[in-house]
C-alpha cells in the first residue's frame, strides 16, 4: 500500500488514506458544494470510512443541513472534507487538497442540474499563466 494523504491551506490539518479504500471521484456542481467552497464546481473522490485518518490537527466541523458535516481547517479555513448520512460508509474528500491533486481522474459530472450555465464555455477562454496586465 502507498499511502496519499492532503491537507488545508496552511498545513495545520491534515489526512491520510489508502487508495484501495477510495470508492469515487466526481466533478459535484450542486448548489451546496458551490456555496461552501467558493467554486462554480468541485472534485471530490470518496473513501471509505476506517480506510482513512486525520494525522494532524483536527478538523473543525460544520453541520451544514440535516445529516450533512463539512470539515474545514480551524485555522486557515480550508474546506476539506464531507460526510452525509446518505453514505455513511463514507467520507468524501475535495480534490484539490490532496498532497497531489494530478493524481485526481475524475469519472462522472453530478448534481448537473445546479451547474451555472457560463461553465459550459471554460475550455474556450484565453490562458495565462499569471493574471494579464498584472
């Protein structure tokens, strides 16, 4: 087994998991997900529980509706992780926090009922590699 793990913005919490345990990864453009992260979409991939752990600071938590917690760094922030009781042989981590984010492969788009309609075109916008003229 070679572990992976990620962690918040400034490194305070956190976590680990074996990749066998991983169940899921999705691009999720629900209404929720946008709200707490700030995002217009979100990569999350699932782990399942017992098959993961925190090994740094703990996580604050923050019921977010009935049945649902989101994990986040007390202190910088960073939005880090998600349980609902509707999986709950589950935890589901964002993405982008993992130590290495390239190893991500999405499989499946969710929740596209809630995606904001400018999404479509993204591919098409001019790239930079800094912000322009700045």
């Amino acid at each position: 087994m070679t572990e992976r793990g990620g962690h918040c913005l400034c490194g305070a919490t956190r976590y680990a998991f074996d990749p066998e345990d991983m169940t899921w990864q999705a691009i999720c453009h629900c209404h929720d997900c946008q709200r707490a992260t700030g995002a217009p979409f979100v990569g999350w991939l699932g782990v399942r529980n017992g098959g993961w752990r925190w090994t740094a600071q703990s996580p604050g938590a923050f019921v977010s509706s009935p049945g649902v917690t989101r994990y986040f760094c007390t202190n910088c922030g960073s939005s880090l992780a998600y349980y609902g009781e509707r999986w709950p042989h589950e935890t589901h981590f964002l993405a982008a926090t993992l130590d290495d984010p390239q190893d991500y492969e999405p499989t499946a788009h969710v929740y596209t009922a809630d995606a904001l309609h400018w999404g479509e075109g993204l591919d098409d916008l001019p790239r930079f590699e800094t912000l322009p003229n700045g």
